[in-house]
C-alpha cells in the first residue's frame, strides 16, 4: 500500500523533480489544496482529485489515507517541500494505526530555495525559516524564534507572513528584528514565485516595516553582511580575495 507525499516546488510543473513526476505518474488519486492541484493540471488529468479548503489538512489527509487503504495509489501534495509547513507530518501522524501505508516522501524546492534564486543569493550561510502564521504555533513563541534568530545573526526567510485576518504580524515581526537588527539591514519579498506575475522587491529592514504583503509572498531579512550587488541581494561567504 502506496501514499506519496510530493512537493511541488513553487510553481508548475517546470519547478518539480523528475522524482515528484514520476510518482505522479504512478497515481490515480491526488490529493492537494485546489490550488496546488491547479498547478500541476496537465499532469494529473484523469485523475481522481480529493480536493478540500485551504484549513482542511486533517480532512484531506484522511481521505487520502482512506482511498489508499481501499487500493489506490494515492499522493498528497503541498507546495513547495511537502516536509517545510506542509503537510508530510500530518500524513504520519494521520497513518499512526496504519503501518502497512508505506508514505515515501518526496521533496521539493521551498520557497526559501526558489525565492533566494529569485533575489540572488540570500541564503548562502546559515539562515532560518520562520512562519509568521499563529494558526498551530502561538505568537508569543514565534516572537522568540524571531528574537533568537536576529541575535544569532541568521539571514530569516519569512513564510506566512500576512493573511485576511493577520494584516500586522509583519510590521510586529519587524518592530521584534530591529530590537536587534539596524533598520538598514538588506531585505527582499518575493511574490508568486515561479507562477504567473512574478515579483520581487528589494528593500531595508526599516521600510519593510511599513510594506503590505500578502501570504503568496516569502519575505527575505538579510544578516550583517548580506548587500546589495547589482541590484540583486547577496550574503557573501567570507570568500578572500574578491
Ligand atoms: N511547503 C511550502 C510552504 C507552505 S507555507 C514550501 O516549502 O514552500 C505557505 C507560505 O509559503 C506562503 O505564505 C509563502 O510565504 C510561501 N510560499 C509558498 N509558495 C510560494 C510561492 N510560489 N511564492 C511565494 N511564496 C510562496
């Protein structure tokens, strides 16, 4: 017995892995946000889709388990990396009672991956992710990661930064990093990677404070070090002699 769990990668079928295609391929059943399904619609036509809302996870992962226990091949998948705020862990946990479900796992690029490759190179020393969503973290625990995070000198890739309902955890977010951060420090947002209308910014930490951003958008905080080459944002190395 069979469940995939694919990340799509950002966009379309063009941003997937060979891997993630190929399993695909081996399904008649997909399971996914309306969305994420969308994406990848020449891909999975003649398929049954199992397709629930946005908030639905818990729905979506059982009937997926369920439709693979009556002996369909079965994939789950989110986009970007299905294991980076998606949905792999959930599928497990979903599965506890179900060990003959075999779930493979197959990766995908994230958003802090394809969003980097957008602005330039961001991430190219230690960096951290944080998900500004208080849906299944509570903030008080988000503004710890993030004060943490400006204190270790990563470089922060923000996911979920904003929603209909959270319209100021990114300026809050913000108001957190420059406890410790200068307002100059180099910032990006990158909207709908990979997917039609495409957009980056580049800005500071200061006016991203005041910047509106909405949840098809990662946003990217630079470390000490990171700048401006070019008109694109880097984070050198340390690299000698250039
Ligand atoms: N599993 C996904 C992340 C899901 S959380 C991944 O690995 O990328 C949803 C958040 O991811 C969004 O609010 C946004 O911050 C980011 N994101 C995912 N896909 C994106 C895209 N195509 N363009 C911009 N941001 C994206």
């Amino acid at each position: 017995m069979k469940l995939y769990c694919i990340g799509i990668g950002p966009g379309g079928a063009e941003q997937m892995t060979l891997r993630a295609v190929r399993a695909l391929e081996q399904c008649d059943c997909v399971a996914g946000y309306g969305l994420y399904l969308d994406l990848i619609e020449e891909l999975i036509e003649g398929k049954t889709r199992i397709q629930t809302g946005m908030t639905r996870e818990v729905d979506r992962c059982t009937a997926a388990r369920d439709a693979a226990k009556d002996g369909h091949t079965v994939a789950v998948v989110s986009s970007g990396d299905a294991g980076v705020y998606g949905m792999a862990g959930l599928l497990f946990e979903v599965c506890v009672q179900d060990p003959e479900i075999q779930i493979e796992v197959i990766p995908g690029i994230t958003a802090a991956c394809s969003g980097g490759a957008v602005l330039g190179a961001p991430l190219t020393n230690d960096f951290a992710c944080v998900s500004l969503s208080d849906l299944l973290t509570p903030w008080e625990v988000i503004e710890q990661r993030l004060r943490c995070a400006a204190q270790g000198d990563f470089c922060i890739a923000l996911y979920n930064p904003a929603s209909k309902k959270r319209v100021d955890h990114l300026q809050r977010a913000c108001d957190i990093l420059l406890e410790t951060l200068t307002p100059e420090t180099v910032c990006g947002t990158v909207r709908n990677i990979g997917r039609d209308g495409e957009t980056y910014t580049l800005t500071t930490l200061g006016a991203l404070r005041d910047m509106q951003v909405d949840m098809l958008t990662t946003v990217f905080v630079g470390n000490s070090r990171t700048r401006v080459i070019n008109g694109r944002m880097v984070t050198p190395r340390g690299y000698r002699g250039v």
